[in-house]
C-alpha cells in the first residue's frame, strides 16, 4: 500500500519524519477513508509528541499529502518546527489578545 520510499509502514499505520514532525496515516481496512495526524516530535520546550493537527480525506494518497501540507505550512508559519536550518526547535511566539501571533 506504500508506494512512497519517504513513508515507513508499521502495524496498519504509515509515518514519516518531516521537519521535527512525525507525520502518521492510519490505514483504512478497505478503501476509503483515512485518517491523517501530525505530531510535534521534537517539542517545544520539552514537550514531545504534541498533537499539532489532523484529519480525515478520502484514500491514504490525499491524507499523505494532506499531512505533508499540514506539516509544511506549521514550519513555515514559524510558530512551531525546527529552524529553517533544522537545529533545533523555536519558541512558539505569544498569541496577542486578538488570535495573532
């Protein structure tokens, strides 16, 4: 089912590393819909394996991508991930009182 050398598939999931998050699909027992979450793996400020994000699309193809983008907009937004360099993890910046960072 894993068609991608970048996925590793391990007991009815797929995952990945990507830019300090582990990126995991949970493979649906039949065609159809999957579920998709993205994990802040290295921490900020020593909390690992933080649940950033998730969802569910239809077939493991758009809920790879889907996390990928997911993962992929999280580090670039600068408010979690690792530096563009990839050292090491950066500080959340405060939310101000209206929602914006």
């Amino acid at each position: 089912m894993n068609d991608d050398p970048r996925w590793n598939e391990q007991e009815g999931t797929l995952w990945m590393e990507k830019d300090g998050f582990r990126l995991v699909v949970h493979l649906p027992r039949a065609q159809g819909y999957a579920h998709f979450v993205v994990i802040d793996h290295h921490g900020l400020i020593r909390h690992q394996d933080r649940l950033i994000g998730s969802g569910t699309v239809e077939g493991v193809g758009a809920a790879r991508d889907a996390a990928e983008r997911m993962a992929e907009r999280l580090g670039r937004s600068g408010i979690i991930g690792l530096t563009r360099d990839g050292s090491a993890p950066m500080r959340s910046r405060p939310i101000g009182p209206h929602g914006v960072a």
